[in-house]
C-alpha cells in the first residue's frame, strides 16, 4: 500500500477511514476512545493507521478538548533521591497509556521556587498537577485556583485542603518489619528513627510500637534511638544501642541508610550479621539494600504504584470520571528477603 506520506502528504483521518472502509468519524472514535467501537473494527482502524503512519494533530485535538494532554509534575528532591525515577517512571507510563506527556520539574525543597514552577507549569496550559515529596510529609494548598486539578503523590494536604492524595501505609510497612523480626523469635527488638520532623517519621515509629505491642514485645525508652536519615547517623545510633550492657538481638531502621550505618557500627564492634544481630530496613533503596554483605531485608515502598495511582487519579479528575476526593488513599509496601534476618543466638 502506498501511504499518503511516500509521495510527501500527511495522512489524514479520510486516509485511515478510506484504507480501513469506516467513515472518518469512526477512525476518530477508535484512536479517541471518545465512544465505542467494536474491537475487530478498532484493532483494523490501528493496524492501518500504523501503516500509513498516521499522527493525531494534538494541537487541534487540544483545542476542541480544551486540554493540552500535557500533565506536570514537580518534586522536592528529584535529583538527589534514587528512588525519584521509579515515581516518575510510574506517572509517566500511566500517562502514555491515555496519551499524556509528563513534564516535570524540581524546586529542590524550596517553597518559592515551587511557586514559581507551579505558574511556569499553568503558563504552559497543562492540564493537571502531580505534586510530589520524596518521603511522606505534609504539603499546604498552593495559590492556584479550584479550577486546577490536583494530585498529592506521597504526600498529604495542609489543613482546610480536600485534595486527592497518595501515600505509603506507613502503619502496614512498619508492621512488616516487627513481624520479620518477632517471626524468628527476637523479643529483644530495638527501632533507630529519624529526627526528620514528617509524617513518615511519626507514622512508622507508631506502627512499630503498636505492632510490638500486639506481639507482645515492649518497645522501652532505651531501645528507640533518633539520628539523621544516613548511613553516618545510622553508625552513631546504632552504637549507642549495641555499646549498652544488653544490646537489642534486632534492630529495625527508619530507611535503608540508617540500616547500612547500624550494619557498620555491628562490624566494627566485631558483632556480625545475622548471627547475633539481625537487622530490618525500610525503602529497598538500590544499590544500598542489595549491595550490603549481606544483603538488606527490608521494606519496599511502592514507589511506582504513587506514581500511577497518583497520574490516572488526576487524569480521571481532568475527565470527569473520578469519584468525590475521600482523601489519602494508602498503598502497601512489601518484604523483601535478603540475608540480615536470622534467629536470636542463644545468650
């Protein structure tokens, strides 16, 4: 078949309606998705616009719809946060399959520098916002108007803000990994935290005092340490726990970092792991968790469901399909087994 553009032509919905044998408005219903077609019909109408190479004008398509089916994206800390990709890589595939770009941006945490993105981004006419953290925290209501859709991604509204929002089940990942733990038989069970003031911080240190409690275990003030949320700050506070005349059998971290730093502080003392320590983190952070010898049992967050959940919830909002807002919607997290767990040694 000779397509419209072998003899330097566009082809045109007519093209793809001609070559398929439907009406144009019926080409135009099949790649929309606007109505529906019979799915033989659908899957002829791709094929042969596949073949002549047809492209949807999104500027005049836009114009009719009103939308740009750009969406944008701005987080706190994209650079310096490994696992930023896999938030982004989630929103964006998400969109892909609506055929919606993603456009994103970084304020690296500083609220005017926010602002400014967020009227760069409505200056571009997009059509929606993801705001993203890059750990569980609180966001207020930026100064756009209640015509903008908005979706929080890992992150929850100020007061006064009903907003869609997405974030980790901070109480069911903690719950995890005390259950790690209290499974193999440890009772004497430490948790290092972060001084990071955040709803992180505060949900996972209730979750692992409420999940030892349920099993039994008491969580005494000597057996919660707080330090930076790093591998330097995982060594001091992991050594002021296993320097105590009755160190914990079993330590779970704030995140993968501080896991690494506590692992540290255990070698240089000549204790290993896991034989008479064993050590729980919380994030799955490549290369961290993996690369440990030995390896890091840990957490995983779910950072690519945020990503999509957070793009087709907005998406949804756009079109006016999503439900009234119901607030934060919590995704779990899930174990992932690697070798620093095994039972207490016998004292």
């Amino acid at each position: 078949m000779q397509t419209p553009g072998s003899s330097g032509g566009r082809a045109r919905v007519s093209d793809v309606a001609a070559a398929a044998g439907v009406s144009p408005t019926t080409v135009s219903h099949a790649l929309s998705g606007a109505r529906a077609v019979n799915a033989q019909t659908r899957e002829r109408i791709l094929a042969v616009a596949r073949e002549l190479g047809y492209m949807p004008d999104r500027v005049a398509s836009g114009l009719r719809r009103r939308r740009t089916g750009v969406v944008g994206l701005i987080g706190d800390d994209l650079a310096a946060t490994p696992f930023a990709g896999r938030i982004i890589e989630g929103a964006r595939r998400a969109g892909l399959e609506r055929d919606v770009l993603l456009m994103v941006g970084e304020s690296g945490g500083d609220a005017e520098a926010e602002r400014d993105l967020i009227a760069r981004f409505l200056a571009q006419r997009v059509d929606g916002l993801l705001i993203a953290r890059m750990y569980h925290q609180r966001v207020d209501r930026p100064p756009v108007g209640d015509d903008v859709p908005i979706v929080l991604v890992d992150a929850a509204p100020g007061p006064g803000w009903e907003v869609d929002a997405v974030v980790p089940d901070e109480t069911q990942i903690a719950t995890l990994a005390c259950e790690r733990l209290t499974r193999e038989g440890h009772r004497d069970i430490a948790y290092v935290g972060t001084t990071d003031a955040s709803r992180a911080a505060r949900g996972r240190l209730i979750g692992v005092r409420s999940a030892l409690g349920d099993a039994g275990v008491t969580l005494g003030d000597d057996r919660v340490e707080f330090c930076t949320s790093d591998a330097s700050g995982g060594r001091e506070a992991g050594g002021r726990l296993l320097d105590r005349s009755a160190p914990p059998t079993g330590i779970i971290c704030f995140n993968d970092q501080i896991a690494m730093g506590v692992m540290q502080a255990a070698a240089r003392r000549g204790i290993p792991v896991p034989e008479r320590l064993s050590v729980v983190g919380i994030d799955d952070l490549h290369p961290v968790a993996d690369a440990l010898d030995p390896g890091l049992t840990t957490v995983a967050l779910p950072h690519d469901e945020l990503g999509r959940w957070g793009m087709t919830r907005l998406l949804d909002r756009i079109e006016g399909t999503a439900p009234p807002s119901t607030g934060l919607h919590l995704l779990r997290g899930a174990l992932v087994e690697r070798g620093s767990v095994a039972p207490p040694a016998a004292h």
